[in-house]
C-alpha cells in the first residue's frame, strides 16, 4: 500500500496525462487562459504543478514564484475571482487523478487534503501580494489622471498632495523642488499659513544637512523640535511633529522632493513604502517637467515683453511668409489689429514696391540674414510707409515649413526726405560747378589760343626765353583747363542711380584698349589681361573711368618704349572681387601711397597729370562699398588693386 507522501509524488511535471487533463481544465477557468493556445496552458500547468510540488516540501511558496502570478502583465489585469476559479478546477484535476491511482479512497483523500492545503497556502500568498499591488496601482493611476488634466502643472500638483495627504495619513504633504539655490516649495495641500510661513510660496530656503541625504538618494524620517532650519522652526511652531522626506532623483540627481508632514509619530509601514516607491518614478518626471514647463513659459513671457517693448518694429514670418507674430510698435505705425498673424506679409506691401518685394523675398529666404534692405509698407490709413529692413533666421527645426524669421523694421521717412533734399542741394551744386567750370575754361581757352597765335605770329630771331614764356602760357592755360575738367569729372564720379547689373571685364576693356590704341601703337605697348568668369556688380561707365584712370596712370609712368600693363580679375571672398592693373614704371615711394589718392596729389610732380585720376579711382570704389590700395617698390613698377562688388 503507498503512503500519502508516494502518492503526492505522482503529481509531477512530468505526467504528461496529468499536465494534459490540469491544461485543458484551465479553458474554462476564465478569459485569460481561453487567450492563450494549448501550448501556453500546456506551460502553466507545468510549471503550476512544479511550484505546488515545490510548496508540499519545503510548507511554503516563496516570494519570486509567487509574483510569477502577480507582475506579469496578463496578470495584472485579471480578477482574482478568475485565478481563484482556475485554483479550483486544478484541484478538481488532482482529485480525480489521486482517486484513479489509489484504490484505497480514504488514502487518497488524506493526500487530496495534503495538497488542498498547499495550494490554499499558495493562492492566498498570491491573493495577498496582488491585492498589494493593486492598491499602488490604483493610487498611480489616480495621480495619472490627474496629470492627464488641463490644468496649470502648481494646480494638478496642489490636486496631487491633497489626494496623497489622506492616502498616507499626513497632515500636510509638500512638492518641493531642488537646485544649487538650495529648496523651493512648489504646491502643497495646505495654504502657506497652516504651513508656518508668513510669505507666500515658492520660497527659496538655505540647504542644510537633509539635503545633503536626499541627494545621496535616502529617505528621511525626521522628528520636529523647533530647532535646525527655518522651514523646520516654521513647520513646528505649526503643529507638526514629525517630516518624512523622499528624494525625486531623475538620473540620478536631486530635483524634487516628496514631503509628508505628521500631528503624532507615524511609523512607516510597508505597504506606504511599496506606494512611494511605486509612484515615485511618475512623481519624478512629473515634477521635472512641470518645472522646466514653468521656466520656458517664464522665458516667453520675458521675450514676448522683450518683443513688445522693442522700440523698433518687429515681426515673425513662417518659411511661407505668413506672419506668425508682430509687436505693439509694429501694430501701432501700420495702425492694425493682431488679427494679422496668419496672412501673407506680402498684403501688406505697397502695390508700388510689389515687384521689387518678390526679389526680396527670395533673397531673404536663400540668405541667413538680409540687411540694410529697404522695403515700402502700407498702413491701414492707405499711407505709404518707407522702411529699412534687416531679416535673421532663427535657429530650430531643420525643416524649411518650421523655419520662423524674424524682421526688424524702421522707418527711413525722415532720411529719405533729407536724403531727397540732400539731392537737390548736389544737383544744385553740380550746375553751379558746371556754370562755373564753363565761365572758367572759356578764358583759359581763349588764353591758349591767343598764346598759339602768338607764337605762329613771332618773327624769327627774337631772344629765345620769348618763345619759352610763350609756351609756359599756352601749357599753363591748357593745364588749367584739364584740371577744371578733371574736377568735374571727380564730382560726377559717385555712384548711378539705376540698378546694379553684372558687368564683364572683357565688355570694359575693349572700349579701353580703343581709348589708348594710338599711343600703345606709337609706343609699341600692349595690355595683357588675366580673368576668370568673374562678373562685377555695378554700372559700366562709372567701371570704365575707374579702369580708364588706372591704365592711363599705369602708362604715364611706364617706360617710354614698350610698356606692359597687366589687368586681372579674381574672386577674393563671396560677393568680391579684385580688379588689378600692375605697371613696370618708376614705382612710388611708401611716404607717398596715401597721399596719392588724395585730390591733385602727385608722386612724381615731373610727369604730366592733373593728380585727380587716382581720386575718382578711390570714389568710384568707396561708391559700390569697396576699396583701393597700392604696392610698389620705387624702380620696379606698381600694382594698383581695387575691391569691387560681384554678383
């Protein structure tokens, strides 16, 4: 006959008839185990009989098995009363496998209560650690609920500590945050007077020992006697006795803490420190969030009154410029509403300058940042506005549709109109210079002519300093003559009024190699020129006086028979270039590369010249924003170099 102990030993993984007949029982235990296929239930029962197998000899399901049927997350979900039925067809299964294997029934029924009560030991140890489970999941899902709100981040968190003040039987319960500063309140349960404080929250307050703790991640239950920090002097003098402290730590460092504050000593019980530790995780990110919410929204209030207190006007454009955002100045000059966020800024530009805005817009979204723009708006008054411009793309989203720029605006209305009667004085100027010039070389002209007549006129034989004086006056007058033209040629030098266009070197020098072709002729000289496909940016006649200067220079101070003059043309940075004439002439001295540029300055005064050419070369440049300058060696000649615009 087999004892009760050789009987239960015949309930094992092993049996396949057993673990098939426990598989199938299951199907009807409940909708968990009807989701799973035979080879899942095949499994369950087989590690089920294993751990049962386990209890019947050492009287006790340990912990790690028994969340087996509590954390999974099929389980989780599942009611007790469905695992409770499972149990109970699984005993049903033994029973009647005992009683096949047992002809003695009253044995059999001994070894049917040997593991009835196993398996009731096993199931209410599950039904114990579920139960707990469930409260903190509860309590977790209730906070989510609440952050799933809303609602301001320091109201859900005040929500928050007045669901969790009762939970864990506290009298106040605390978020607080932490910083280098050391502890800021952020929401409680209680107003800042039933907290002892006479100031409002948040409030900074000093570290001091406990921080210190919880940054080393460890909780604290702490007595309250009216001495240590100002907060804990406060919290006593309010009726508390006791403070239990929880670090938050995202990765690792101090952020927040959880504070619950107690009338009577609270011991902390087991299941309060599974709830703690369950919700923290969420407690944690939560706070950190609404923290680094509040100081972006205290960052946008501070640029929006950045924003609006700008003394210029602004506004925001999207990639497909339509406004985003305007200040109060940009509202107040345009006399509109706010309403116009949304709309193409293009509606806003005067019909007159519609065309020229199209190529502006194209430029500011090719180009970082576009300046010293000019563009002409019209306000709701049907005024023209005339307004100077400067664009910046902000950093963000690689992607273009996401992309804001953000424009400044100022009114140029009063410089245009000085800028207009600045004009009128120049023009009035230019006709009193070109009256005056024409009142001036009609005497010189008439001297030189008389001083030739003269001359054809004298009889041979007079004393020679005669025909000297005679030729110094006709030489003087001419001279006179070619600086009162060259003067008016320095005043008309500055820059056109029309549009700036590209301009190829090839399309200059031609005009210039026909200017000096006689005299490179007779002096047997040539110009070489070296240039890429480089283009200027400008105007051709004001590019050809400049090049027309620097050859005619570069040649009156070349040797007499066969001079080279060298042109190139190379880029020098994006958006310039530099256009260079070298020479083989006498050179110049270094006192004298300055003064040479300056108006009737020469550096060999023994040469013909007016000493205005090397001046119109340094007006024309400065005119389109570039720049001239010189190298040279006396004795090896010179290389004039001047910095031009490109396309």
């Amino acid at each position: 006959m087999p004892t009760v102990d050789e009987l239960l030993a015949q309930i094992d993984a092993n049996n396949k008839t057993l673990v098939t007949q426990w598989a199938q029982s299951l199907k009807s235990a409940g909708a968990l185990y009807r989701s799973m296929d035979e080879i899942g239930r095949q499994a369950l029962a087989e590690g089920t009989i294993k751990i049962i197998s386990g209890v019947l000899q050492n009287e006790e399901i340990p912990n790690d098995l028994a969340l087996r049927f509590v954390e999974p997350p099929p389980y989780r979900a599942q009611p007790i009363s469905e695992f409770i039925n499972a149990t109970l067809q699984a005993l049903k299964v033994t029973r009647d496998f005992l009683h096949s294997i047992c002809q003695d029934s009253e044995l059999a029924e001994k070894a049917q209560r040997r593991y009835e009560e196993a398996m009731s030991q096993a199931l209410a140890k599950v039904c114990m650690l579920r139960v707990r489970r469930q409260s903190p999941q509860k309590l977790y899902n209730a906070i989510s609920a609440e952050l799933g709100t809303h609602r301001e981040m320091r109201d859900i968190f005040t929500s928050i500590a007045e669901r969790l003040a009762p939970e864990f039987l506290a009298a106040a319960c605390i978020f607080a945050t932490y910083d280098d500063h050391g502890i800021r309140f952020y929401a409680s349960n209680l107003s800042t007077k039933q907290l002892g404080f006479n100031t409002p929250l948040p409030q900074h307050l000093e570290k001091e020992g406990s921080p210190q703790k919880l940054a080393m991640g460890q909780d604290i239950v702490q007595t309250l006697d009216g001495t240590g920090a100002d907060y804990k002097i406060a919290f006593y003098k309010a009726g508390f006795c006791e403070m239990h402290a929880y670090p938050l730590m995202p990765q690792g460092r101090l952020t927040g803490i959880l504070v619950l504050l107690y009338r009577q000593p609270h011991p902390i019980t087991e299941a309060d420190q599974e709830k703690i530790a369950f919700i923290k995780p969420l407690l944690t990110s939560s706070l950190r969030l609404a923290e680094r919410t509040e100081a972006l929204t205290r960052a946008e209030q501070t640029i929006e009154k950045l924003f609006n207190d700008s003394p210029n006007m602004l506004c925001a454009i999207d990639y497909q410029g339509r406004i985003a955002r305007t200040n109060t100045r940009f509202r107040n000059v345009l006399g509109v509403t706010d309403d116009v966020v949304g709309i193409p800024f293009s509606w806003l530009v005067h019909p007159d300058w519609f065309n020229r805005f199209s190529d502006l817009w194209t430029a500011i979204q090719q180009k970082p940042q576009v300046t010293e723009a000019r563009i002409d708006l019209i306000t709701a008054a049907s005024q023209r506005l005339p307004l100077a411009l400067e664009t910046h793309w902000l950093e963000g989203s690689e992607d273009p549709s996401t992309r804001i720029t953000l424009i400044a605006l100022w009114n140029i209305s009063k410089h245009l109109e000085q800028a207009r009667a600045h004009e009128q004085q120049i023009d009035q100027l230019n006709a009193f210079s070109h009256h005056i010039a024409h009142d001036l070389r009609a005497p010189l002209r008439t001297i030189a002519s008389y001083a030739g007549m003269l001359r054809e006129d004298l009889p041979n034989g007079l004393a020679e300093d005669i025909y000297d004086e005679v030729d110094r006056i006709e030489k003087a007058a001419t001279r006179g003559d070619a600086m009162i033209s060259g003067m008016l040629q320095f005043a008309s030098s500055g820059p056109a009024q029309e549009t700036s266009r590209p301009v190829k070197l090839t399309s200059l020098i031609q005009d210039i190699q026909l200017q000096f072709a006689a005299e490179l002729q007779e002096r047997h000289g040539q110009i070489e020129i070296t240039a890429d496909e480089t283009l200027l940016l400008g105007h051709t006649a004001p590019f050809e006086t400049l090049l027309a200067n620097l050859i005619g220079n570069a040649l009156r101070y070349s040797p007499q028979e066969a001079p080279i003059i060298r042109v190139s043309l190379r880029t020098d940075s994006p958006g310039w270039a530099i256009l260079s004439v070298q020479d083989e002439g006498i050179g110049i001295a270094t006192e004298d590369r300055d003064r040479i540029f300056e108006l009737f300055q020469r550096a060999d005064v023994s040469q013909s010249g007016s000493g205005i050419g090397l001046a119109i070369v340094r007006r024309i440049a400065h005119a389109y924003g570039g720049e001239v300058s010189v190298q040279s060696e006396l004795g090896q000649g010179s290389t004039f170099s001047v910095r031009l615009p490109t396309p």
